[in-house]
C-alpha cells in the first residue's frame, strides 16, 4: 500500500472479517406466543365488491364459531351486523343486509371474550340503483 491509501485499511480490515465469516449474523427477533394462543385474523374478503344482498365469503385463520362469534361491516361512524350463512375453521360465509348504504367498509369480528376487532380488511359495498331496463 502506497502512503495515501491508507485510509482504507479499517475498510479492508472489516471486509476481511466479515468474509471469513467469524462475526455471527444478528439474529431476526420472532415474536413468541404461547402455544395456546390463537388469534382470530380475517387476512382477506372474496368478492372484494358486492352489492347489498349478496353473499361474500371472509377468509383467515381460528374464524370456527366457538372463535368468532359475530361479524360487523364498520366505518367509524355506523356498524351493520353481518348474517352469517356458514362457517368453518378458514372461512365465513355471510350476507349483507339490504339496507347496507354504498361505501367502503372495514370487517371486523366479535371474538370468543366479546371484544369487537377491527381486521384491517375492506368490503366495498356497491348501490343498487334499479333493474336493467333492456
């Protein structure tokens, strides 16, 4: 090395290092749960647009009714109790009601110790404006 690269030193220093492989790698922190805990999640809802009336399907995890008891379109202002068709362990089949007004509205669940939980996941609810007329 000539006298004005010596600066690089720590760098080549820390390269060699790090290339032999003698620093462990940091490791990734995963969060711990005890292995009774299970969390009701809605992760998506299928079809994402409906009109009111129709049937729409949420998917997700720990959804079987003993978990989840009840199932609410919210929007921070008004709250609309959806009916619930049928349901299993990964899916909940459910109506919305007719009097559902248009806009976009956030799912969430009424869990196993009563507690309204908002999912983060949106059903858009389309208006009915009459039948084709040809």
């Amino acid at each position: 090395m000539t006298r004005r690269n010596w600066f690089l030193l720590p760098a080549i220093i820390v390269a060699a290092v790090a290339l032999n492989g003698s620093i462990p790698p940091v490791p990734r922190p995963v969060p711990i749960l005890p292995g009774d805990a299970k969390v009701t999640r809605v992760t998506e809802v299928r079809p994402g647009e409906v009109y009111a009336g129709e049937f729409a399907t949420a998917y997700g995890f720990n959804l079987e009714a003993a978990r989840a008891k009840e199932i609410w379109l919210v929007d921070g202002l008004a709250t609309f109790k959806l009916q619930i068709m049928e349901q299993g362990d990964y899916t909940i089949l459910f109506r919305v009601p007719n009097w559902t007004p248009a806009g976009r509205w956030q799912i969430a669940v009424v869990t196993d110790n009563e507690m309204l939980v908002e999912q983060g996941v949106f059903l858009n609810v389309r208006s009915f404006r009459g039948w084709p007329t040809g």
